[in-house]
C-alpha cells in the first residue's frame, strides 16, 4: 500500500487502472493492489448477492407510474460520490441503492412517493453479555413513532480500540417503539461462539426509515458477566 497527494494537473483520482485502485482514506489518498475478488466458494456463500442482482434487474418490472415517483424523488435528495461531492442521483439509481440498503432488515419499497430521509432518534444503553447462558441484550429508548434498527458487533481478547463504522455482518434486526430491552444472545454467539470471559465485545446499532434513509450509527461498549 502507498499513500500518495494530488499535485496541480491531477486534482483527483477514485478508482481502478490496470492492477492499481485508487482510493480515498480518513486522512489521505490511497494506492493498492487491486484485488481479483474473493473465490466462488465465498461469493456462493454471500446470501446478498442474489436480492442485489434480483434489485437491478426488477426495476424494469415496475410500472411507468411507480417509475415516475422514483423518477421525482429523486430530484429530492443528493448523496456523496467517490470524491465526496454531492450529486443528485438518477430514478434508477435511487431505486437500487435504497432498496439495497433495506434488505438487511427484509423490506422492499417499489412507490417512493412522499420519500423522507428523517430517522427516528433511537437511544441505547447498557449491553450486557453473558458467555454462561447465552444471552447479549441492551436497552433501548425511542421518544416518538417506530423506527427499525440492525445490529452487528466485533470482539477482541485485547483492548478495543476507537469505534470503527465499517460495514459488518447484520446478526439481528427488528422495530423499535417505545422504551424495551433487545436480546440478541443466540445471534451473537451464532456469530461468535468463542466469545467467554477473556473477550470484550461492542455492538453496533444502524437505524433505518422505511425508504432506507440510515441515521447516525450507533455503538455501546458491552460488559461482560463472569
């Protein structure tokens, strides 16, 4: 990996040449080896790609009508590209990358009529995991409507580190309403059967509206009962 800065002709590079990807850190620009993917086994094995290719190929399926809202919403929202510049995204595209983003949590919007980025403030506390039962729950607290919600975690048997949004496995999704308690112990250690006394964990928590929109991510620090 080398790290690289842009002079006076080239103000920007994001992408692949050859067997070289370019592509933008926290902090600076980045060069890697491009990877050649992962092997078909592993691609077999990933349980999204399916509903993805399924995602693009039905928008052809929707009628001239729902096409439309899409089409007009559009015109509603703009999304970061690869160099963070803001741009307004086509019926299509907003189409794919909404619903892309509601599978995790199992919904599928084909009318994007009356569209809203607003999210529900969700609150969250107390993780507590026990490696003995079984059990990882939190508390959580919405002031108004219902909101959904995923949560995925990471573990380690050092110190864990500053929180990193990075994309991870979904292990649990549900609704939230009110104030009420979350378990989701038989998920985590599906996910982390070695998880017991000598490991530390923290969960991530991503709220999500029903057209897709995601609010700030969430992380709670877990306490583990010995």
């Amino acid at each position: 990996m080398a790290i690289f800065k842009l002079g006076a002709i080239v103000t920007g590079i994001v992408g692949s040449i050859g067997g070289t990807t370019f592509k933008r850190g926290a902090n600076n620009l980045i060069v890697t080896n491009k990877s050649f993917g992962g092997s078909r086994n592993k691609l077999l094995q990933n349980r999204q790609l399916n509903p993805i290719a399924n995602l693009f190929k039905s928008w052809g399926f929707l009628s001239g009508v729902l096409q439309q809202t899409w089409i007009d919403e559009a015109l509603n929202f703009q999304f970061p590209d690869k160099f963070g510049v803001q741009k307004f995204l086509t019926g299509r595209q907003l189409y794919t990358k909404m619903n892309i983003q509601l599978l995790p949590v199992g919904l599928y919007i084909d009318d994007a009529t009356g569209m809203t980025s607003v999210v529900g403030e969700l609150g969250i506390s107390n993780c507590l995991i026990d490696p003995s039962e079984t059990t990882a729950n939190f508390d959580f607290f919405l002031a108004a409507g219902t909101v959904s919600y995923m949560v995925s975690a990471e573990i380690t048997n050092n110190f864990l580190r500053a929180p990193s949004f990075t994309r991870r496995e979904v292990i649990y999704y549900d609704d939230a309403t009110g104030t009420g308690s979350v378990e989701f112990g038989v998920q985590f250690f599906a996910k982390f059967p070695q998880f017991d006394e000598s490991y530390v964990a923290r969960i991530y928590v991503d709220t999500i509206n029903g057209y897709g929109f995601k609010g700030a991510p969430l992380f709670l620090n877990a306490t583990t009962i010995t």
